[in-house]
C-alpha cells in the first residue's frame, strides 16, 4: 500500500501501463492474501501482461486496487509493476 506516494495516492493513476506480476508471485499473494478482494485463480493466466489502468479503488486503510483494461477481476498494487519507457 503506497510504495512510493504514501497512502491513498494511486502508485498507478489511470491511464498508467502497468505489468502484471510474474506467476510465482501471483501464485504467493494467491497463497498468502487473506483479506479483502482476493485474488481469483483464473487471473494467474495474465501473469507478465501488461495494460492500462482504467481506474483505482482505495480499500479504507490506503490499500490500492485496480480495474485495467480487458482484463477481468480487481488488481492489488503488489501484483503490479510500472513498465519502463523502454520496456
């Protein structure tokens, strides 16, 4: 929750090409997540696609959530990687 801009200020604000996460991380935050809006299993097939973000979400206590485009279910900030200009 807030890597970097602190709490409830988007990591991703919309519009941002993000990158889903490797599948073994995916896996972990699957395995290790116990709180709100889970993880879906189905959603470990995007593991490594990159979208855009088509809107944030903040959970009260500052966690960020992500809706991306085309792509389904909502995305936690440690399932998400900001992609490089040269990525």
């Amino acid at each position: 929750m807030g890597k970097s801009k602190g709490i409830y200020n988007a990591e991703f604000p919309e519009g941002t090409t993000v990158r889903i996460v490797e599948k073994d991380e995916l896996e972990r935050f699957l395995a290790d997540w116990k709180a709100h809006n889970p993880l879906r299993p189905e959603q470990l097939e995007y593991a490594g696609c990159s979208a855009n973000v088509t809107n944030v979400f903040f959970y009260h206590g500052g966690d960020e959530l992500y809706e991306l485009a085309d792509l389904p279910g909502i995305w936690h900030e440690h399932c998400l990687a900001r992609v490089d200009s040269h990525d």
